[in-house]
C-alpha cells in the first residue's frame, strides 16, 4: 500500500503539540495537501509563494545563495515554509508553546515526500538537491550560544543613538546591519561587504513589505520579525525596531549561520531593546517578549521561564521536592483541555471533509448508474424483436435481470451511506 502525502505531513503534526497547521502548496501557492488541527489559515500557500520570490530576489542580489526556508514570527503564531522543488512544506507553529522542532522528524518527512514523488511520480530526473540545503539550515537555526539580551548604555547616552547601537555590535557573524525608514532609506549602516545602504535597506524592505501586507490580509497580523535561511550557511533577517516621529523603523541584517542563528536573535534582542529605551511602541515590546521567550527555550545553557500549565522539573526530569500549588495543575488541565479541543477539531474537519467526499462520489455513482440504465433498457427495447425472431428474448431478459439485481444493491448501498 502506498503513502499518501496526508501521512508523512501528520507525522510533522504529531511530532508537537504546537504545530498547527502543516501543508503543502506548488510554486504559486496552490494548496496540494494539508493536515490541520485548527481552523485552516486562507491565502496561506499564496502568501509563502511570495515570501520566497521576493526572498529569491534579495538572495539573487547579495550572493547569498539558494533561499531554502523562510520563518515569519506573527504575534501569536509563526509560519516556517521550506523550499521543496517542486512547492513549499509549510508548517504553522505556536512560538509560544514550543518554537523549537525535531528537525530529525522534518528531515525524515521531507526525504519520504521527495521518494514518494519519484517512485510513484516517476520524477527521477527531478532536481530535489534543496531539500539538502533546508536539511543543513534546519540543524542550524537552533543552534549556537545565546547571550541575554542587553543594553547598550553608550549608545542611549549618545546624541547620534541609533549609529551608536550598530557599532557597539562587534559580532563578525553579523556582516550588514541596518536601521531604515518605511521607504528603505538607511538610518544607520554598518558592513563588511561591498553594498551600499540604500540598496540593502530598500532591497530588505521589499520582503519585509510582502510579509506585512500577507500577514494582515491572512489575519496573522503584522510580523515581529522575518527572517530567510539559504543553503550556503548566511541569512537574512528583519525586524521592528520602534517609531520615530510618527514613522516605523526596521531593523535588517545579513548574517553568517557559522555559530547557529542563536547568536544572531540575541545581537537582534540587544540592538532593538537599546532602540526601544527611546523609540519604543507595542510592537517592539512585543518583539523584545517573543524573542527571548524563543531564545529562552532553543539556547540550551540558559533556565527555561516556567509558562502557563507548566510545572517546573529539575535537570533530571525529577519532580520538584517543594510542594506544587493546584494553580498550576489547574492550569495544566486547561492546557490539556485546549489540546485535546483542537484534536477533536482536526479529526472532525477531517470526518466532514471525508463526508463531503463521499456524498459528492455518491451523488457521482446515482447520476452515472440511472444514465447507463436509460441507455441500456433503450436499447435493449429497440433490439427486442430481433433477440425475440430468434428465440433469445428470454436469454435478454435473463440478462436484464441480473443487471437489475445488481442496481439494487448498489443503490442499497448508497442509500446506506446516505443514512450515516
């Protein structure tokens, strides 16, 4: 028996409880496949398409390679989609649960996906090397050491702030940073490569703009942060970093995933805390609580903070000696509560979409089943008198009884399923 698509992307599903939503869709976003647990996200797959041709442009620009997965952070969800050959696997992860993913269980999926295609497919001839590419960047994205976020004090005392911050940055693994306007247009630049500011800022923009506009037209709202991963070892990333005079600012850079992306999310966390001392709105607040909500749980030489429902355990998995409030159980129960409604959503989304199909096959197999009945008692009423110079009228008739036997058990049957 063959594996179906549904399969391999219900173990992604299955392999945490914070994965929402996993699917795949083709180059321009039509939706392929997808198992869900929560009420399906509209316009998804077309939003992921134009993330990474807007990425490809960016990546094309600076050298960096081949985009192989692009992570949007949403206030309350993120979306990971990963360039496959011949669409994207895109998965809807709750950061705030868990950000951090078995990337053994991604690479596995992926490497029966691209089998399935070419055996059952027959697309030996198909380059599926980029699943290679997002492979490597998934082993690197929570990796590295995290240092906690800080305060550049030199820079707030500075008139010149924002030019201070990006200097007081000395991390090698950072080769352009950058502070724009809404029009792209360099606030502060540093780098170590051959590009001018404009052309980066404006070049970034470009994709932060495309994830903005599909973020608020697909009900997530506006981005936290963006960030592209491309198969030779570099990224990108942008970011909200405040409001001057009424005007957004963002944060863009380029980086190096030598160390894993760990040390980037923490340099990013320090620059746009210092900026916010000053130029703070919601959104950076809200920034500054999911990054090192997320770099709390992916850096491992730091505490993870105790989240709702949870009750802390010791290093060895141990329960606690102190005595446990029935706060947190209560909490716990909720949790459990929540996860086992959105089971229940998912395989019922599940059951009516099966239901559905059956009443639209059954409605299929009637039309199909009365059309070939009319056709064959025309016929045989038209050839009648032949079969009966003949003597085979009986012969006929034998035969139209069985046909009309077998009629009655089908429809049997569909008015069977029709009572279910």
């Amino acid at each position: 028996m063959s594996i179906s698509p549904q399969t391999i992307l219900a173990k992604i599903l299955r392999s945490s409880r914070a994965i929402k939503e996993v699917l795949i869709c083709d180059k321009v976003g039509l939706i392929i496949s997808k198992v869900l647990r929560i009420t399906p996200i509209e316009g998804l797959g077309a939003m992921e398409s134009s993330c990474f041709k807007a990425a490809e442009e960016i990546t094309e620009f600076l050298n960096l390679g081949k985009e192989v997965i692009h992570i949007s952070v949403f206030p309350k969800l993120s979306i990971m989609g990963m360039e496959i050959g011949l669409g994207y696997l895109i998965i809807v992860l709750d950061h705030r649960t868990q950000f951090l993913l078995d990337s053994n269980v991604i690479s596995s999926a992926l490497n029966e996906l691209v089998n399935m295609w070419i055996n059952e497919l027959g697309l030996q001839g198909f380059d599926f090397s980029v699943v290679e590419g997002v492979n490597k960047a998934l082993g690197q994205i929570y990796t590295g050491t995290y240092k906690p976020m800080q305060i550049f004090q030199e820079a707030i005392d500075d008139f010149d702030m924002i030019s201070v911050v990006l200097e007081q940055v000395k991390n090698p693994l950072i080769k352009t940073q950058c502070i724009t306007n809404e029009l792209g247009l360099s606030i502060a630049f540093q780098t170590s490569i051959k590009v001018e500011p404009d052309e980066f800022g404006g070049g970034l923009l470009s994709l932060d703009t495309i994830v903005k506009e599909k973020g608020e037209s697909t009900g997530l709202g506006s981005p936290v942060m963006s960030i592209v991963f491309t198969d030779s070892g570099q990224g990108v990333m942008t970011a909200h970093a405040g409001t001057m005079e009424g005007d957004p600012i963002i944060y863009e850079s380029l980086f190096s995933l030598e160390e894993g992306f760990v040390p980037i999310l923490s340099e990013a966390g320090s620059i746009i805390s210092t900026i916010s001392q000053e130029y703070s709105d919601g959104q950076t607040k809200m920034f500054v609580e999911t990054l090192e909500d997320i770099a709390k749980q992916i850096a491992p030489d730091v505490e993870a903070s105790v989240r709702p429902g949870e009750i802390k355990t010791t290093s060895a998995a141990v329960a606690p000696t102190t005595t446990v409030g029935i706060e947190p159980v209560k909490q716990l129960l909720v949790e459990m509560g929540k996860n086992i409604e959105e089971s229940v959503s998912y395989y019922m989304n599940q059951l009516s979409e099966l239901m559905e199909l059956v009443v639209s096959r059954s409605n299929e197999l009637r039309g199909s089943l009365d059309s070939y009945d009319q056709d064959l008692q025309t016929w045989v009423n038209t050839n009648m008198d032949t079969f009966k110079q003949f003597s085979l009228d009986k012969d006929c008739k034998g035969e139209i009884d069985k046909w009309n036997q077998a009629m009655d058990i089908i429809n049997s049957k569909l008015n069977h399923l029709d009572e279910k």
